[in-house]
C-alpha cells in the first residue's frame, strides 16, 4: 500500500477493525455451533433439565432432535469400504 493511498484510506481504519472483529465472533460462534464436545454438553444439559422438570419432554425431544441433527452433521462419516 502506498503512501497516498495509506493516508487516503485511514479514516477507514475502525470500520476495517469492526469488520475484522465481526468476523472473529463469527468463527467463534461456528466452532461452538459445530464442535462435538459443545454438543454433547448441551445434550448432556438437555436431559438433566428434563429430569429436573424444567423442560417438558415435548420440548426435549424438539431440542434433542435439533441437537443429534448438529452433531450427526459435525462428524465426519467413516468412508464404506467395498469387499
């Protein structure tokens, strides 16, 4: 980048570094979305809020079904080998 267009594009400065921030919590939500520990955890977290009575199991089973749909979709599927 050159000198004039440096000081040209300088009040951009923070609007870049909101960006840049932006994007940061985007990945992180991602990895959180899809990371298989996350979502054994809220699993785990779904049931104990189920047998405490804090949930109805209708609720479980729409959370459930959302959650087992997330982590069947982060692990990666074993190739079929052909004999």
């Amino acid at each position: 980048m050159g000198l004039l267009s440096g000081l040209v594009l300088l009040p951009m400065a923070p609007v870049r570094g909101v960006i840049w921030i932006a994007d940061c919590l985007v990945d992180a939500a991602e990895h959180e979305l899809h990371d298989p520990a996350v979502l054994r955890t809220r699993l785990a977290e779904l049931n104990e809020d189920l047998d405490a009575g804090v949930i109805s199991p209708e609720e479980f089973e729409r959370e459930e079904d959302q959650l087992l749909d997330l982590l069947e979709r982060s692990v990666p599927s074993l190739p079929v080998r052909h004999r």
